[in-house]
C-alpha cells in the first residue's frame, strides 16, 4: 500500500546488512519508482566515544523508498570519501558501542521530516500538514541535558561536541567541522534573540510539572550557512 501514488516509505538498514538480499527486499528494490541509496551516519553528526575520546561514527546506512526528494536527501557519503570537508576521525562501533548507533541522531530525523515535507510541496499535498512540515523545518535550540537555555560560557558542557571535555562541533548537515568560536557566538546571539523575546521564563522543573507543564527537551542543530572560506 505505501507504494500507491502519491503515498511514500522509507525503509532503513545498515548497507551491508544481509536482509538487503531477501527475495521480497529484492522485488521491492527491483522496482522502476523504488530507489535504494547510501547514506553514512557521520553526515547527521552521529558520534560515540572510545579511549581516545569523542568522535563521529560513520556507519554506512542504506535507504530504500519511492520518493525521490527523500532519496536525494539521504544519498550523503562520508565526507573523508567525498573530500568536502577536511578529514576526521571515527569511533568504530565495537564492544558495545553498536547498540547506542542504533538510535537515529537528530539531525537525520530533521532531514526526513524536511524531505518529507519537500516532497509533499512538489506533489501539492501540503494541505493540513503544512504547520507540521513548517515546524520540522525549524532549528530548535538546546536539549536541556546538554545545555541550560540561559548559558552563557565558554562551552557546552554535557559532553556534547564542542564541551569543554575536549569534544568539537559539527555541522549537522554535511559533517564538517565547524569553527568553536563562531559557533559559540552564534549560539549566543541566538539565546539573547530568545530572551529579549521572552521565549521562556525560567522555573524550577517541579513547578513546572505541578502546574501540568511538560518539560521540552531540545538540541542545538549547528549549520554553517556560508562555505569553508566565508564561514556564517
């Protein structure tokens, strides 16, 4: 049923996986409006960390689906192959490490809602979903494990990329390396934005959740807007 028109899937599996070779994977793939592509997870800033720290993980992925936007999207090679960005390192994802990979970094999830979206623009079937699909496109802010909405030092903290434990950031679309000191003032600039707004007042969680109040949890999605030689 997904495969009528005007209807979309997205099948996901590590590339090499053997499943890729069952005789009804084989049919779905064999089709003329069916495309299977190849992703590698460091491109969503996926990381894990080993004795020599944090590092992004590669893990090629393999995608499967009728939409050609989403498969436009998702074919995003490692960018030590594609010779984008400047070289980094990878956690091999051994002793354990495999089964955190398993959970799909943020940034891939904003691509396919985002594809997704794109997609339904191109088809005009935006109708009642386009709030939905405007929201997906939004860059959401800290995720409060990693960051306090009102931080205002020298690094994040939380051991994400970019802490003060050694770690750095990237770009969540492409993988590269960014610059620590613009990203730091970007994010700054996008807090005080935030506050001379009054996004938010600041309570302790408990009252919060009396009041019948969720706490929200969000991320940073750090992008730069401009290329290597004008970074923004």
């Amino acid at each position: 049923q997904a495969s009528r028109p005007q209807r979309y899937f997205l099948h996901e599996h590590p590339d090499g996986a053997s499943s890729w070779k069952r005789p009804t994977m084989q049919r779905l793939q064999a089709r003329d409006d069916v495309m299977r592509v190849r992703g590698s997870m460091c491109r969503w800033g996926m990381t894990s960390e080993d004795a020599e720290g944090q590092a992004l993980v590669q893990k090629h992925t393999g995608f499967l689906t009728n939409s050609p936007v989403l498969a436009r999207r998702l074919a995003k090679l490692c960018t030590n192959v594609t010779k984008e960005a400047p070289w980094h390192r990878h956690v091999h994802l051994v002793g354990g490490r495999a089964r955190a990979a398993q959970v799909y970094p943020p940034a891939l999830v904003a691509e396919v809602l985002e594809g997704l979206c794109e997609q339904m623009a191109i088809d005009g079937l935006l109708g009642r979903s386009a709030t939905i699909c405007a929201l997906a496109a939004v860059e959401i802010g800290p995720h409060g494990d990693e960051l306090d909405p009102t931080w205002e030092g020298d690094a994040p903290g939380g051991g994400a990329p970019g802490g003060s434990d050694g770690g750095y950031f990237v770009d969540r679309s492409t993988g590269e390396v960014l610059r620590p000191d613009l990203v730091r003032e970007a994010r700054r600039e996008e807090i005080e934005a935030m506050r001379k707004q009054g996004v938010w007042v600041k309570v302790p969680r408990s009252e919060a959740e009396d009041d019948g109040f969720s706490v929200i949890p969000w991320l940073w999605v750090d992008r730069n807007k401009g290329d290597s030689t004008t970074p923004q």
